[in-house]
C-alpha cells in the first residue's frame, strides 16, 4: 500500500462501517476484490508502460454504476501520472475535473480535500514541468466551481489562498490584488465563533499583501497592511505566516534607517521561522545581524539562546566574523570578508543595498579612533588607511565636523584636516567648570536649608513671633 492508499484508508476509517453482510454483500465484495485487483495491477504498470496503466484505470471508472471510492482513486491516480510522468498537462486537467465530481459524495470529505490540496500542490510547484498560466488559472477555477458546488467554504479560502501564493511567486500582481480583495470579501464574520477563524485567515491573506507591496516597493501600502496586521487578535496563525508579515516589516524599518525597530522585528521573523522549520531563518538571520550591526550596539547578536545554535552555521559563519570585525572597528578585516564571502553575504540584493551604510559606520568609527593623536593630518594619509578615494575621506570628515564629533576644520587647498585641539580643550575645561559650579550651588542650597531648620528648632519663641508678624504683618 503506496501514501496515497494509506491516506484513503485514513480517510475511510472516520465513516465507520455496518457489518450486516447478505447474499448481495459477498456479489459485492467479490466485484470489490477484483476492481481492487485491476487498480494495483494498473498502477504496477505506472513506470514501465504509463499507457497501458492510463486504459487500465479508465476501466476501472467506466465499469462504476455509480461513483464510488475506486473510480475516484483511480482518477488520482490518471491525473498523477498524465501531469508528472507524462507530462500531458491538458489531460491531466480533463482527468482532474472528472475526479471532482467524485468529492460530492463518493468520497469523505477530509480525504477529497487532502488529495485536491495534494495536487494542485504539484500542479503550482512546477513538478510536471513548465506549466503556463492559463492550464494553472483552468485547474483552479475547475476547483473553485467544484468547491462552491458543494459549500465547501473552508477549503475554498484555503484554494483561494494557495492560488495567491502562486501568482506572488510568480509576480502575477495583477491577478494577485483580484484575488486578495476576493479573500477580503470571502472572509466576513458570520458568528462570535468565527473571530479566530476569521483573524487567522487575515493574516495570511495580509502575509500575501504585506509580501507583494515589499516587491512592488509601495512603502506607504506596505506600512498599512503592517499596521493592520498588528492590531488582528483572536488569532492563531502558523509561525511561518508571522515569520513573513516580520520580515517585511523588518525591511520597512530597514528602508526608514530605524534600525532598532528593524531588528526587534527581524529578530521575531527568524524566531517564528525557526519554530516553523522554515530555511528561510537562515536569510533573516543575516538581516538581524545586519541590522544589529547598523544599530553600533556592541552586543553580539549570536549571544541570545534562539540564535546561538546558528553561530557556526556555514552559511551564518561570514556574518559572525563580520560582527567581530565591526565590533573591533576592523575595517579592512570586513572588506576583506564580504569580498571573500560574495555568494553568501552580497549576493542578497536586499543586504547589498545596505553594505555601503554600514562600511561607511565602521569607516567612521575608524577616523575618529585614527585621528586622535594628531593635530594635523593629510587627507591623502587617511585616504590610503582606508583604501578609499581622497573624495570619500573629505566627505566623512565634513560629516563628522557638522555632527560636532571632530573639532577642526578642512584646508581644501592644503588638503588637510587641522584639528582645534586646543579650542576642544577649552570647552572640555569650560563644561567641567560648568559641572562644578552646578554642584556648588546645589550644596550651598542645601547647607542654607539645613541651616534654617536647625535654627528655628533652636528658638521656638523667636518662630512664634514669625509666625505672629506673619499673620498681622
């Protein structure tokens, strides 16, 4: 007995039987035995004559008075092998409106759900080969119409739901934005029972909206969908669903430089993908280190017990060394790891887009640590300690001058950079002294009150005639 088999037996057991057997059962159970015999003996040919398995099944439907388990079974398996094995899409498809025509009431109702889920699975992922839109767009309206036929609203959503999927994959966008407002529309309360079902199906249909708008890069759509996803309750959602709606919120607060935003969200992405199972951790766990890192905060993102396990992870390890380097201000060290580590770090056009925000951190980091000694530096000197152009080294400078990190002033036709030492020096005395006056004050006050209450608790007569002059004064 092959998965599909086991999965009808699955699906056969939850009806329960009547064991009442006549005359009539045993005619019966002899007709059963042999159409089992024709199907096993079809699907044994399955491999080596595809053909002959395909007439040995049609057999098997033509022979049903009435629709019954084998006929569905042996459609399955008709639309199996035309779509994988052979490769005959549109027959496949003729075949499969057949078999939904099954799910009425020749079969139960779980197992004619997992085999239509099973194969527009295979039909949307490209299993049988390069399918063209319209053969997948037939599959799924011939499920649809089958679906709402027969009120079968929960797995129409789900249908409707994986369809989505497939047009956001394949950057069908327009027919993606049909098909969500046809899942808002699908997705009403109809009872104070609904509510869970109703936010879980929301965030999956905002998952596909929040994932499209990121592509299409419509920020301001994007931040709404996010917004709204935030406020759904009554939910349960897969891991996998919330994995996404974080990731693009990630990338949103990536795009609007909130880089601790970014990173709390990323960081609840690659936990629920981790929960999920999902290889897309491994992505987003690059984002968080990335982010993290654009945050300056010196601590280390691999030391949190969900990420730890991933520190040595050979896909992982390039950032991890990255990390250090940052943190050790190393910039040539990270130069030389995303140079070295193309297809694992700069081949994501997503981090690319924001290595040059990040080497410009650490390239500032850098000057500020190698200026320090000097009063006078040439800007050709600095421009070959950071292997870049004079031009870049000139504008870091202007920046760290307007942000008032570096005291001194650019010699443009000198071409160098003269620090005010002593004008810096000036001000760290001026503040200090400042400091120190506000502490003297303070104490002062303080002493002066102390002072006054000592000598009023001295001389309670003397208090008395305040308090007098106080009232008639």
């Amino acid at each position: 007995m092959d998965e599909d088999d086991a999965d009808y037996m699955q699906g056969s057991d939850e009806e329960g039987y009547d064991f009442n057997y006549s005359d009539n059962d045993e005619a019966d159970e002899s007709g059963s035995v042999d159409v089992e015999n024709m199907y096993y003996k079809a699907k044994s040919q399955k491999d080596e004559s595809p053909d002959d398995a395909l007439k040995d099944f049609r057999a098997i439907v033509d022979q049903e008075e009435e629709k019954g388990d084998w006929g569905f079974k042996a459609l399955k398996q008709m639309t199996k092998l035309n779509f994988l094995g052979l490769h005959r899409a549109n027959d496949a498809l003729q075949t499969y409106t057949e078999l939904l025509t099954y799910t009425k009431s020749a079969v139960t109702r779980n197992y004619s759900e997992k085999t239509i889920n099973g194969i527009l699975d295979y039909v949307g992922g490209g299993k049988g080969g390069v399918v063209s839109v319209e053969i997948l767009e037939k599959f799924y309206t011939a499920t649809k119409k089958a679906l709402e036929e027969a009120k079968n609203e929960r797995l129409s959503v789900k249908t409707n739901l994986k369809l989505a999927k497939l047009w956001l994959d394949r950057q069908e966008y327009a027919r993606l934005s049909k098909l969500i407002r046809e899942l808002h529309a699908a997705t009403t309360v109809t009872s104070d029972d609904d509510q869970s079902q109703r936010g879980t199906q929301l965030l999956e249909i905002y998952a596909l909206e929040i994932q499209m708008y990121n592509e299409t890069r419509n920020f301001k759509k994007l931040k709404e969908i996010y917004n709204a996803s935030n406020a759904v309750r009554s939910a349960i959602p897969h891991p996998r669903i919330m994995g996404v709606i974080k990731e693009c919120g990630g990338k949103m607060w990536m795009g609007e430089r909130q880089w601790n935003r970014a990173s709390e969200d990323f960081f609840e992405s690659f936990r629920n993908y981790d929960e999920a199972g999902s290889p897309q951790r491994i992505q987003v766990l690059k984002y968080l280190v990335l982010a993290n890192m654009l945050t300056g905060s010196e601590v280390n993102p691999f030391d949190s017990q969900e990420t730890k396990p991933y520190k040595n992870d050979p896909q992982i390890k390039a950032m991890t060394d990255l990390v250090d380097a940052y943190q050790r201000r190393e910039v040539h060290t990270a130069e030389k790891i995303l140079k070295d580590n193309r297809s694992t770090i700069m081949d994501d056009n997503f981090i690319r887009s924001y290595i040059g925000e990040l080497l410009r951190s650490l390239r500032t980091q850098y000057l500020i640590d190698l200026i320090k000694p000097y009063t006078r530096l040439e800007l050709a000197f600095l421009a070959k300690q950071l292997n870049v152009e004079t031009e870049e080294v000139e504008e870091l400078l202007i920046g760290l001058i307007l942000e008032g990190k570096v005291e001194g002033k650019i010699d443009q036709v000198g071409m160098r950079l003269e620090l005010d030492r002593k004008q810096s020096l000036e001000k760290k005395r001026y503040a200090a002294l400042d400091k120190w006056t506000v502490a003297l004050e303070s104490v002062h006050k303080t002493v002066v009150a102390k002072t006054a209450v000592v000598s009023h608790r001295q001389d309670p007569g003397m208090m008395a005639v305040e308090g007098f002059g106080e009232r008639w004064g």
